[in-house]
C-alpha cells in the first residue's frame, strides 16, 4: 500500500529518498533481501544507510552492484 502512495508521489515528480533501508537494524541480517527490494523500485532516487564503521561501509558496498555514472 506504502509503494503505491510513494509511486504517485513519484508520478507527480517528487524526489524520494530512501531512508532506513534496514529497518533501523532491524532487518540487519537481511540487507542482501532489503537492499534487492529497494533497487527494485525505480520511484527511490536515492537512499540513506546508517554506517557506524568502515567494515560496515565496505560490506555494503560489496552488497551493491555497480551502477555506472553514464547509465
């Protein structure tokens, strides 16, 4: 219900940025399956992720794949 409010909000040429991707750590032990739902939503332009140290950041990038700048 949430993604289609979001999606019209999209529509009507919002930008929408993710935020909490992981539920608030919650969902910590699943960012393969939450960071696949959220790049499977073409309304999300961008996101946040809370990142406590470079471990976390590099895991998390090895998580995303690589987009290029001309795409």
């Amino acid at each position: 219900a949430v993604a289609k409010v979001i999606q019209k909000m999209k529509d009507k040429g919002k930008g929408i940025i993710g935020m909490k991707i992981f539920g608030v750590g919650k969902l910590i032990d699943r960012k393969d399956e939450c960071i696949k739902y959220h790049l499977s939503h073409n309304f999300i332009d961008a996101s946040t992720i809370g990142i406590e140290n470079k471990e976390q950041l590099d895991d998390i990038l090895e998580r995303y794949p690589i987009v290029s700048a001309e795409a």
